[in-house]
C-alpha cells in the first residue's frame, strides 16, 4: 500500500487517477439546444442521480479553453437539456460526440443519430437511446476551488425503449445493456445482474 497527495500531481495526472478510481460511472449523454436552433450533444460521466421525489439528477462540466462547454452554455440560456442512457451498441457513436466541435457542429447529424421530439421541452432525444430522460435545470452550482459547473435538473419524462420496463416497475439493465465510463479511455458493460437483499 502506498499514498499518493493529488496536490502533488500535475492537474491532468490527479484528474486522471481520480477518473480510473472512482468507477464505474454511467455515462449521460446530454441532447441541449441553442438559442439559434443549434443542436448539441456530448457525454458526461460526471453524473448520477441525486435525490428520488421529485426525481433529480447532477451533471458537472468543466470549461473548454476557459470557456464554458456548448452544453452548459445552451442549459443556461434555455434551462432544457435530455440525458440519454447509453447502450453499448451506441458506444462508438457517444465516443464520436465528445470531440471538441464548433458550437455550430450538429452531433446528431455527425453521428448519424436521430433527433426525437420530447414531449415537454425543445431539445430532442437521441431516438436511438433505450432510456432518454427530459429534465428542466432547477440550480446551477459552480464548485469552489474548480473549473466545472453542476447543473442540477429535475427529470420531467421518461422515454423508456418497448420491453424493457419490466412489470415491477424498474428498467431491465441486463436488457438495456448500459455503458460505463472507467479511467483514460476505457468502458466497461455489465455482468449479468444479480440481486443482494439489504437487512430488514
Ligand atoms: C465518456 C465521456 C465522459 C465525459 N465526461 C465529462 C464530464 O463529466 N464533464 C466534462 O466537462 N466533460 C466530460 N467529457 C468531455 C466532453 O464530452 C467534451 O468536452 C465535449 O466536447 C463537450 O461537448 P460540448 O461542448 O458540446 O458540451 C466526457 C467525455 C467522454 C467521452
């Protein structure tokens, strides 16, 4: 056993040992929109739900070039944004939207994935995703002593893929098969699920 200070670390080394410690992380993949129409889509493993009732999820992102990332920026404006769940099938298609495009650039279009109206917010879901998630921004948080942002969101709808509600009521993970992001440029894909039963 031995200790490591991140402080000691250049910034990109500490971040990239925090990112291959803390993991597994679901991967959300964020569909948001410009006020000038524009469409965007980038993933973010800086993610998790946060609390259950009303249901509300974080996503932290950091600033590119000093600026902040087209998904924050358009959350900002408008205060929409989905998160798609993504499948490992979906895999290539994420890892070619997290390129640092021009906000102009539509990700839907470079990735060959189908924009899907929502049912209560402008930006589109990715109509490919198994689970796809249409959230309103409640509070941003800006970390102290760090370059990123948490958007808080509450989850307004759910779009859930035929079969894979199963009838009690939870989404079937063996069936919707999710992606998660481990360090540096690795994934991992679930094992088949098993149950433990908690103390009564
Ligand atoms: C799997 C994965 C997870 C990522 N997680 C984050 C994250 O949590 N926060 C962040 O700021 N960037 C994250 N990134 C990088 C962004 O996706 C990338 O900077 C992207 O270009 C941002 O797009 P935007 O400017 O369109 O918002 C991640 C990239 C990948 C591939």
């Amino acid at each position: 056993m031995f200790s490591i200070n991140p402080f000691d670390l250049p910034p990109r080394d500490a971040y990239r040992l925090m990112i291959s410690a803390i993991v597994p992380r679901p991967i959300a993949w964020v569909s948001s929109i410009g006020k000038n129409g524009s469409l965007n889509l980038a993933p973010f493993s800086f993610f998790n739900g946060i609390g259950g009732n009303p249901p509300t999820l974080m996503i932290s992102v950091g600033l590119r070039k000093g600026q902040p990332k087209d998904t924050l920026r358009n959350v900002q404006e408008n205060g929409e944004f989905v998160v798609n769940m993504v499948s490992e099938a979906l895999g290539p298609q994420m890892s070619l939207t997290a390129g640092e495009y021009d906000y102009e650039v539509d990700e839907f279009a470079l990735a060959g994935l189908t924009p899907a109206s929502c049912d209560l917010i402008k930006p589109p879901r990715v109509g490919e995703a198994a689970v796809a998630m249409e959230c309103r921004a409640t509070q941003f948080v800006q970390v102290t002593g760090t370059t990123y942002t948490v958007i808080f969101g509450q989850i307004l709808c759910y779009h859930i893929k035929d079969g894979l509600l199963r009838p009690d009521g939870l989404i079937d993970a063996d069936a919707m098969r999710p992606l998660a992001r481990l360090g540096g440029d690795q994934y991992a894909t679930l094992q088949p699920v098993f149950e433990l039963k908690r103390p009564a």
